[in-house]
C-alpha cells in the first residue's frame, strides 16, 4: 500500500539520486576499508535511511511494506555493504521489537535505532541450530527477578557493531519445542555478553558479521521481550516474514545493477568486428535476466501489498525468499559471462565483487532448500483445504 503516490516517488527519487552520487563513487573505497566510513553513515543518518519501517511515533518513517520494498530496491543497487549497514535498523534487528515489544520497550529503543544512534541486531542462528532454528541450545535460566544466559550466536549481521541484540534462548530445557523458547533484549555492555571478531568472508566487505557469546550473562527480566516468555520463536517467524520479502527486494536491486552493467558492456565490447550484444547467444543472457527480474520484482510487489491488507503471507513471502535470491543468483552469473575475463578480474570490473557479495542471499533468512521446502507443505495444505492453487 502506496499512503501517498507523490510522497513516495519523490523520496525514492532522493534515494536513487543517493546512491548514484554517493554510495556508487565510494563503493571502492568501502571494499577497501572492509568498512562503511563514518562520514557515510552520517550521510546515511541524514537521510532517514535507518527509520524507514518504524513506526512514526517513534520517530521513523513508518513506511508500509510496499513503501519499504520500493526504497529497497533503490538503496541494493549499490554495493550490498551500504543496504547491509542500515538493513538490521529498519528490518529484522528491529522488526521483533515492533510487531511483540511492550510499550516500554518501544519507547526505549526505536526512538534510537529510528536515527541510527544505536545499531540492532538479530541473533538466533547457532552454529547446530540454523535451518532447524527450534534446535537452539542457548540457555536463559530464570533466577529471581533475573535470567541468566549461557550460549552462543553464529552468523550474526552486524554483531560486531551492534548496540542492541535480540536474542533468542531457551527458557524451559525441558521443552524441546518451539514452545521453550523466548525472546530478549539485550544491551552490548551487559556483563556476561561479548562478540567475537568479525569473520572473513567470501565476500560483502564492509558489513560486519560474526559470534556473540554468552558467559553468566544476567538480565532482568524486564529484558524479556513482550514480558512473556515461550513466544519466542513466534515473535521471529513475524519478523522473518516480513523480511522476506525485504530481503527479496534487496536481492533484486543488485541483479538489476549487474544487468545494467553487462548490458552497458555488451552495447561496447567488440569482437569479430561488432558488438557483442549484437550476438543472438548474448542477447539470451540479457532477455533471461530482465524476464527473470521483471517476474521478481512482480511477485515481490504483489506480495508486499497483500501484507499490508492483513492477507497471510507466509506461503507468498517463502516464494518471493526463494525466486529472487536464485534468480540473483543467475544473473549474477551470466553478467561474468557476459564480461568475460572482465568479469573475473577486480581491476577491469565490479562484476567479480557482486558476483560473490550475492551469493549469501541464498543462505540466510533460510536457505533455497528450506523454503523449498516451506512452499511445497504450504502448497499441500492449500490443495488440501480448498482444492487448488487458485486464488
């Protein structure tokens, strides 16, 4: 849902216009720095980039899921490292907080993450607890007023900057389920809680990843988000939902940049005295990327405004997951095709840097395979019930 059709285009335009002047010239210099500048981030504040989906009373943008997606298509284009900077802020570090948090919490927080003056994150993922998520073993003891937590995260975006993590931990061991398990809020400085140094990485230089430990780490239990405990997992499949689709989005804004690039490149690059784009067998290569796009982003769409009328997306948001982070994927690699030896030298191309900056779309947020998965029950359930497919 669009609130405002000339509110809307005109703030994507500043976002386009952003990342062509600003984000595009420096993604070199973030690629070598392992990092996004502080003076980008500052830029990026100003913005508003880190408030896009919170909520207006808490100082964000408050932008519907449409509203988000169109602007994620926009800010993706550029090296995955900028979206990647602000992404756990206005998606899945704050998402938990918005959909479950106590009024307190909310009060306490988004104000904060709405400005990037604090960064979230989102730890769930465990080393033997990834696509079976239910299988985490971190451990929140109750102890009084106090939980007590012991573990550890793997894979956690944006860990090593983070200021606020949601935390996933059991809190009834002897409930293997997803029932056992509960949600926390949890401040960087809390005694008992460290992170370790940031991987190294194949590729998405300049977003941060890695563990986060747990050792005795006590809180009150006012931390516990929502003030109940046992929803847990419930409050991270709302979150993931919508993030989904965010990170659908965000996955067709860099197949469009290859796209372009390769089709720039093909309208130049000479061989047999013509252009190869001229060339039927390239000119595949191209027609598959933009049909395979054009059915992303449609499906994509689709699907972010039936979130907004209240419609149950789960079936929706896995489909949108699994076809635009493989279909990235495809493009990803005809663009090296289409470039070449240039496409595998980082001197002559970024083509090579998006190539393996995108190949971790596939994994997180669910795997291809999970959401294979997920769709096919979720179909067989649909079939079960209504006897079609159809709408």
């Amino acid at each position: 849902m669009i609130r405002n059709e000339e509110t809307t285009e005109h703030y994507r335009q500043i976002v386009r216009n952003w990342v062509q002047n600003v984000a595009i010239p420096n993604e070199d210099r973030v690629a070598a720095l392992n990092e996004v500048p502080e003076d980008l981030v500052a830029d990026m504040k100003k913005q508003g980039f880190f408030g896009w989906s919170i909520p207006e009373e808490y100082g964000g943008a408050g932008l519907t899921t449409e509203e988000l997606v169109l602007m994620a298509l926009e800010l993706s284009y550029c090296s995955v490292a900028f979206r990647a900077r602000v992404g756990t802020n206005t998606g899945i570090g704050s998402e938990s907080l918005i959909v479950d948090g106590t009024t307190t919490q909310k009060e306490q927080f988004l104000p904060r993450l709405a400005t990037g003056e604090i960064v979230g994150c989102f730890a769930l993922t465990e080393r033997e607890a990834g696509s079976e998520a239910t299988a985490l073993s971190t451990l929140a003891i109750r102890d009084g007023s106090d939980y007590i937590l012991n573990g550890s995260k793997a894979f956690i975006t944006n860990a090593p900057i983070s200021d606020l993590f949601t935390v996933f931990a059991r809190t009834n061991p002897d409930d293997p389920s997803h029932r056992g398990i509960s949600a926390f809020l949890i401040e960087r400085n809390t005694p008992g809680l460290s992170v370790g140094p940031a991987y190294t990485m194949m590729g998405q230089s300049g977003s941060p990843v890695s563990e986060v430990y747990f050792n005795d780490c006590r809180v009150p239990a006012e931390c516990l988000l929502g003030g109940e405990a046992g929803v847990g997992f419930k409050t991270a499949m709302k979150a993931l939902n919508k993030q989904r689709i965010h990170l659908s989005a965000l996955s067709t804004g860099p197949a469009m940049r290859m796209l372009d690039e390769a089709t720039k490149h093909s309208l130049e690059r000479k061989q047999f005295g013509t252009a190869i784009g001229d060339f039927q067998l390239v000119q595949g290569m191209i027609a598959d990327s933009h049909t395979e796009i054009a059915a992303a982003r449609t499906l994509i769409m689709d699907t972010a405004r039936k979130r907004d009328e209240g419609v149950d997306i789960s079936l929706a948001a896995s489909m949108c997951k699994y076809f635009a982070t493989e279909m990235c994927g495809r493009v990803a690699d005809r663009a090296v095709q289409i470039f070449g030896g240039s496409g595998y030298v980082a001197d002559y191309s970024n083509i090579e840097r998006f190539y393996r900056d995108v190949r971790l779309f596939r994994l997180y947020e669910g795997t291809s395979q999970i959401h294979q998965l997920n769709i096919a029950k979720l179909t067989k359930k649909q079939v079960s019930e209504t006897g079609s497919v159809r709408i």
